[in-house]
C-alpha cells in the first residue's frame, strides 16, 4: 500500500533474494511446531540487562500503557504474548486495543475524543507519513534510534523515517511474494511447481483437470489483489518502474500497467480459475480464502492461495501441516526476474513518555522479535533475530531470504500510497481492482479509474 518515495534500490540483492528463497522451499520441509517462550525471571531492579536478553529496560511500575493495532485472531494473540514479556521486564501495564481499517481514521476519532493510544502499529508507510503530517506522531528517542541502528539494515530504518527523522520500528514484515497450495491436490493433478508465469498457467490447468479449481482468492479485503498486483508489475515492469509508479512519478495509465493487468486477466479472467469465480472471490476474506484451500479432503474448494508468510497463521486453523500438507513456492517469475515485495508494521509514538519510548525501544530490539518468532506465521527485519527461534524450516528460509535482501528489496506499493489511494476498503485501488476481477476484459477503464484515484490522492 504506500510509499515514502525516499528510498531507491537495485535489482542485485532482490536476485539473490529470489534465488536463496526458491532454492529454500526447494528443501523438504518440516512441520509446524511450536516452543514454549524460554524467558528468564522478573528482575526486581528493572534496569539491568536480565540474562538472555540483549538490553535494558527501565523501571516502569505504576506505568500504564495502550497499544492499537488492526490484527485480530492468532495474531492479535501472539502480539499480546510480546508485551506479556514487556510488562514482566518493566512492571508497566499494558493494554492492546483493537483497531479497524483504515488506522489512521480509527487514530483520528480516538485523538479528537483526547483518549489516543500511546503507541500504534500501522501497516502502510503512507499511514506513517500521515500520522507525521498530522503531528500525532513523536519521534524516537535515542535509545530506540541506537537499537534501529543496530539492528535494522538502513532500507529499514529509512522506512520509518520522515523528511530524515526517525518515527516507526518496522516490528513486523512479510514476504508477500509466495504461492501456497494444497500438496495432495498437486499430486493427484501429477503438478510441479512452477517457477514461471507460464508454467503457472500450465500448473493451474492441470489441477483444474484433476477437477479442483486451482486459484483462492480473498477478495473482499482488496489489499490482497493489490498483492497479486505488485507482484506481477514489479517482475514485468522491473524495479525502476516500480519505484516510479509506487511515487506517482509515472501515470496508471502507462503501457506497463496495462500489460500487467492484460497478464492478470489471464487467471482473474478465467472464472473456472478461481474459487466461486469473480463474485464468490469478492465475498470470500483473506483468512477464508486460505482455510477453504487446506479443508476438505481431496476436494478442497481450491488447489493452491496466493499470499505472504502470515498464510501460515490461518493453516494453523486447520488440520493441514506446513511443510507436509501445505507447501510454498516462490510467486513465479513473470519478466526475467522473480518478484521479492515486502510489506510491514511499524511502531509509532502517539503519547510521547518514558513508557512509550521504552516500548518502542523494546519492539526495536530481538528480545521482541523473537518471542513472537518462536510461536510462528511472523517475520521479522531485525537481522539480530537467531534464526533458531523460528519454529520450522519453512519460516526460517523466509526469514533468512528478507535478511539477505538487505535494502534491496521492494516495499508493498500500495503500502507506500497515501490511505485513500492504496489503504482504505471500498476506495481507490482496493476497489478499483475488486472492479477489475468483476470485469477483467476492461484494462482501459480500470487504468483510467485508478489514474483518476491516484492523481486525487497524490494531488497530481
């Protein structure tokens, strides 16, 4: 979704990215499991460094804090496991409050009935810049800046920051470029995994002769068809392009948008292709579009879901095992190089006090990371996570792939837009793409409505 225009990267790192990913899932890998959190005790001082730990934070005891974030279910849950683990350390209480979509509206209506939240993880680099615009956001202090440093390659750093300054701990990433599928449809469709677009094709016409619709798509959340998107433009089109349409430096309208969205149609188009075709997609959410995939049998309402590493979180939900039952792929190289899009979360101070910083502080060090790593469908960019504490094989690989890419790697684009273009339901590219699955045979319109949505967006 969005972007802050501020950082440009080549093609060398997302290479060797792609490489080391499709070689990883290459392996055979091992089922889910989850480990139990091996923290050490309270330390009644809470100022020392505890062992096992990798900093030190204050004495917070009569501290209360509140922290908004869109995530719900299994997710939700694991976060609350990470300020457990802050609350044990500093003494401080702290609250998790649910958030809807858009944030950065959820944030306001808070804000204007003066009960904001102390900290917020928002979910787009445009939101980050938003929050910065509106003056809700505070900067990070020094003890974060030095953990960011330390921790965090520069690409990463420079996503949180705003006109140089330093706002966001991106907590939480994704590789958004993986394709999930159901390994007892593939075997019985005698299916391989693809490594290019056309193969892809091929590898979908196959399952759907074996008498499985190949394609689940969650489409009442838009954000996912924007994935599918991104990925398709950035091999095609290739970085430059990417980073260009991502700043509005180049038109919707250009050539490479409709050549992107021309390649789309081709499964978007083919209703057999897709689960429920066009209209049962956009009443299916995202973590429907996963479970309906790992249910039922050798009948599953579709083979394969495309989506990034948190799909593991909702095959969780079902009896299916990673590794086993549930496999991945990389997305398939569409020009001549695979795709490696990213997006994330970042923390940002609302109410600026020793407890938020300390927070902030807290989710920019692997102390964080890797309690939410141990309990899986969660990837971190702090490259001091030890890639041990993550529980299979299957996430250890992306983990070690996003670290490789180092600054090299392209952020969400619609994360990168402002809100009402590239983040808010029922609006701008969420909706003009729903549109576009409705009708796929219309390039010309849909690049004609989302150049008018971008250019009210962007003011340009």
């Amino acid at each position: 979704m969005g972007s802050t225009g501020s950082t440009h990267r080549t093609r060398g790192a997302a290479k060797t990215a792609a490489a080391l990913l499709a070689g990883a899932l290459a392996l055979s890998l091992s089922a889910c499991g989850g480990s139990d959190d091996d923290k050490s005790s309270d330390n009644p001082s809470g100022s020392s460094k505890e062992p096992g730990t990798s900093l030190s934070l204050p004495k917070l005891d009569g501290t209360t804090l509140e922290v908004a974030a869109v995530w719900t279910g299994a997710e939700q849950a694991n976060f609350k496991k990470v300020l457990a683990e802050f609350e044990k350390r500093t003494g401080a209480k702290v609250t998790f409050v649910p958030a809807q979509d858009p944030i950065i509206n959820f944030l306001g209506s808070k804000i204007a009935g003066g009960a904001p939240p102390d900290v917020a993880m928002l979910p787009q680099v445009g939101a980050v810049k938003q929050a910065v615009e509106k003056k809700w956001a505070k900067p990070l202090g020094a003890e974060a800046q030095a953990e960011l440093a330390k921790n965090y390659s520069q690409g990463w750093q420079d996503l949180g920051k705003v006109d140089g300054k330093p706002y966001g701990v991106y907590y939480k990433a994704a590789n958004k470029s993986l394709i999930w599928y159901n390994a007892k449809v593939f075997e019985n469709a005698g299916a391989s995994e693809p490594k290019t677009w056309k193969d892809l094709l091929g590898t979908a016409q196959a399952v759907y002769d074996s008498g499985v619709t190949p394609f689940s798509i969650g489409a009442a959340d838009g954000w996912t068809l924007t994935d599918w998107f991104e990925n398709v433009y950035l091999s095609q089109a290739g970085p430059e392009k990417y980073d260009q349409l991502a700043q509005h430096k180049i038109k919707w309208t250009d050539p490479s948008v409709k050549e992107a969205l021309t390649t789309l149609a081709q499964i978007w188009g083919k209703k057999d292709f897709v689960a429920g075709g066009a209209k049962g997609a956009l009443q299916t959410e995202f973590p429907a579009s996963v479970t309906q995939t790992f249910t039922g049998g050798d009948q599953p309402k579709a083979g394969m879901v495309f989506e990034g590493d948190f799909v593991q979180v909702n095959i969780g939900e079902t009896k299916a095992k990673v590794g086993t039952d549930a496999k991945v792929f990389p997305f398939p190289a569409v020009g001549d190089t695979a795709p490696v899009v990213s997006g994330g979360d970042a923390a940002v101070i609302l109410k600026d006090s020793k407890g938020a910083q300390a927070l902030a502080t807290f989710l920019a060090s692997p102390d964080a990371a890797t309690v939410q790593a141990k309990l899986g469908g969660y990837l971190s960019p702090n490259k001091s996570v030890d890639l041990s504490a993550y529980p299979n094989e299957v996430q250890k690989k992306m983990a070690e792939s996003l670290i490789a890419a180092g600054d090299d790697f392209r952020f969400d684009m619609s994360d990168q837009a402002p809100q009402a273009f590239g983040g808010t339901p029922g609006k701008g590219e969420w909706k003009d793409l729903q549109d576009f699955l409705k009708n796929p045979t219309d390039v010309a319109g849909t690049q004609k409505k989302l150049e008018q949505d971008a250019a009210q967006a962007y003011g340009s």
